[in-house]
C-alpha cells in the first residue's frame, strides 16, 4: 500500500512523518503518473487556493477527480476539505467536489486566531483528540451520505462519504495518529 501526499503546498513533511511513523510506504505526488502509483491520497493543510490553481495547472484536478470517483481513498486536511466540497464560500478555489459537503473558508478567523482543542471522536479513537484549527473552514452543510465523526462547539469537523474522509483541522501538527491510523484501516478495507 502507498499512500500519497499531494505535495504542492502545504503540510506534506508533517503527514508523510506520521504516516511512516505508522508503516506505511509514502510517495510525494505532484503530477498525475505520481498520482497513479498512489493506492490512496492525503491532500494537505495549506492555502486551499494555491493547492487548487497548482493542482489545475499541472493536470492533477482531474486526474485526483476521475481517482475519487473510482473509489480512491481520500483524506483532506483543512485545505484538503476545502478542496474536496462540493460548495466553498469565503474565496472560490478549484474545487474537486467529491464529498456531499459545503464549507466555509476562514471561518474561525485569521492566523492569529489558529487554536488547539481536544476533539471527541469515538469512531476513531476512545480517548480525545488533540488537534489544530489553523485558518480552519467550517463545515456548513453535510449531504445525506456523509458521516459524522467528530464535532467541534456543535459543527462537524471530521466527516467521511465512503473513502473519502474530510478533516477541518490538522491532527498531523500536533503529532496525532489516530486519525491516519483510521485512514490506513479505510485504505486497508478499499483494497
């Protein structure tokens, strides 16, 4: 199993670390052959905007699109999430709309305003998750075939639609792995 990090922009180190830190083998993808060689792709935290226009402008939009649609599991962190709504308000990036979701960018505020919080997830792990909010969007709408795995002040933070699993926040930042465990186990189950 090779899990792919999308490695444009972002926080591609920090997931690629926890990622081997957890056995699994990991490629760096930044075009679509990279993309092909992946079983599975995490798309980083970073500036949902930048990733969206590098991953056009270097045909990976689609390619990630036709994978997703073919069951490829996918787990996107902040930007990731962004990137995979169908819907984003606060800024329009290149959106692969493949989660039934809709977000809103920026919506706990600026940089400065970034936060560390204990999230309860039991699905994914029995003990809380300490875990980033950083520039973090908004879950505003869930489709019918949307999960909810974890909640934040009454908002859903952490969703997943069949192989796809979307993360408002950034659990690789603060050295958490449960969360890439439960992806490895949905990679795992894809397979």
């Amino acid at each position: 199993m090779r899990v792919g990090v999308l490695a444009l922009q972002g926080d591609v180190a920090e997931h690629i670390a926890v990622l081997r830190a957890d056995g699994a083998q990991t490629l760096e993808v930044r075009t679509p052959e990279e993309l092909r060689a992946a079983d599975a792709l995490i798309i980083p935290g970073g500036e949902s905007t930048t990733i969206g226009m590098l991953m056009d402008r270097y045909g990976l939009a689609e390619a990630i699109r036709a994978r997703g649609a073919q069951g490829m599991p996918i787990f996107g962190t902040c930007a990731g999430a962004i990137l995979l709504a169908r819907r984003a308000g606060g800024g329009a990036p290149p959106l692969l709309g493949l989660m039934d979701i809709a977000v809103e960018r920026n919506a706990y505020g600026r940089q400065r305003e970034s936060f560390a919080a204990d999230l309860t997830a039991p699905q994914i792990s029995p003990t809380p998750l300490r875990v980033a909010f950083i520039r973090a969007p908004i879950i505003t709408e869930v489709g019918p075939p949307v999960q909810m795995l974890g909640m934040y002040d009454g908002r859903p933070v952490l969703v997943r639609q069949g192989p796809l699993l979307a993360a408002t926040f950034h659990p690789e930042v603060l050295g958490q792995t449960a969360l890439h465990r439960y992806f490895l186990q949905m990679v795992d189950q894809a397979a």
